[in-house]
C-alpha cells in the first residue's frame, strides 16, 4: 500500500496557513476542524508545519497563553515529507525515526495532502481486515478432497 492509496480514502481537504498568521488564528482554526496540524505555505512552497506538539510548547513558556506569536515563530521548519509513492510501511518507519504524526505529502513542489498517524493506522487495520476476510473466504470455500478410487 502506498500513501497514494490513503489520500484517495482520506480526501483532499487540506488546511494551510502562512508564517505571519497569528498562532491564537491557528489554534482557533485548528479547533473549529478539529485537526492536529496545520501546513504552512509561503508563495506556493511549503514553509513548515504546526502541529500541537508547538502549541503546547509555547503554552508552556508563555504560562499558558499563546500571546502575540505568529506561526513562523513556533512552526517546525524542516518538516519531514513524504511522496504519493512511499510505501505505507516506510512511512510508518519514518513516524516513528522523526517522531513526527503528521507528514506533508509532496509531489515535486507541489502539495498532495498530509496523513497522520492516524490515517496509516487506519489504512493498515482496514488492509489486514480485508486480507483476514479473503483468507477466511478462501478456507471456507477450500474444496474437499476425493477419495481415491481402489
């Protein structure tokens, strides 16, 4: 399975925001869709990535509050990407080496979506369901053997 395979499931909505927005917009963006990150844009190139692990962060060095920050300010900008073709299983790797749960899904420059930790599990359960179900098909349907004529 490839991440190509997960996007199609998934959709392609895809929540964006630059560098100068205010992190109290982010926050209250992020909340109002209910997602974990946000993939920060520049003139049409990817800049980073705000997920809640910089939320949190800031939180705690601010005593609670996001204060003024902008995104830029927080956001991880190198962030770990992916391409349409990577395996399922490589990226599975590359969550857990980068501990990371969101990655960027880029194809050349151009940005394809971003999958969570969540949308890999998800894939990969429903994958092994799928499979159990074919093996379980295939030995029910087993044919019976005959017995040799003497």
């Amino acid at each position: 399975m490839r991440v190509s395979d997960i996007l199609k499931v998934k959709g392609n909505t895809l929540f964006t925001v630059t560098p100068d927005t205010p992190l109290n917009d982010a926050v209250n963006a992020m909340a109002e869709h209910d997602i974990g990150s946000l993939v920060v844009m520049e003139y049409g190139d990817l800049v980073g990535m705000l997920t809640f692990r910089e939320i949190i962060l800031t939180l705690s060095r601010n005593g609670g509050s996001v204060g003024t920050t902008t995104i830029r300010k927080i956001m991880d900008d190198h962030p770990v990407t992916c391409t349409p073709e990577t395996d399922v299983n490589e990226v599975r790797r590359m969550m857990l080496e980068h501990h990371v749960r969101y990655l960027p899904v880029m194809d050349s420059r151009a940005l394809m979506g971003v999958i969570s930790f969540y949308d890999v599990a998800k894939a990969v359960v429903e994958e092994q369901g799928f499979e159990n179900r074919m093996l379980k098909a295939y030995i029910r349907d087993w044919p019976e053997e005959r017995e040799q004529a003497q």
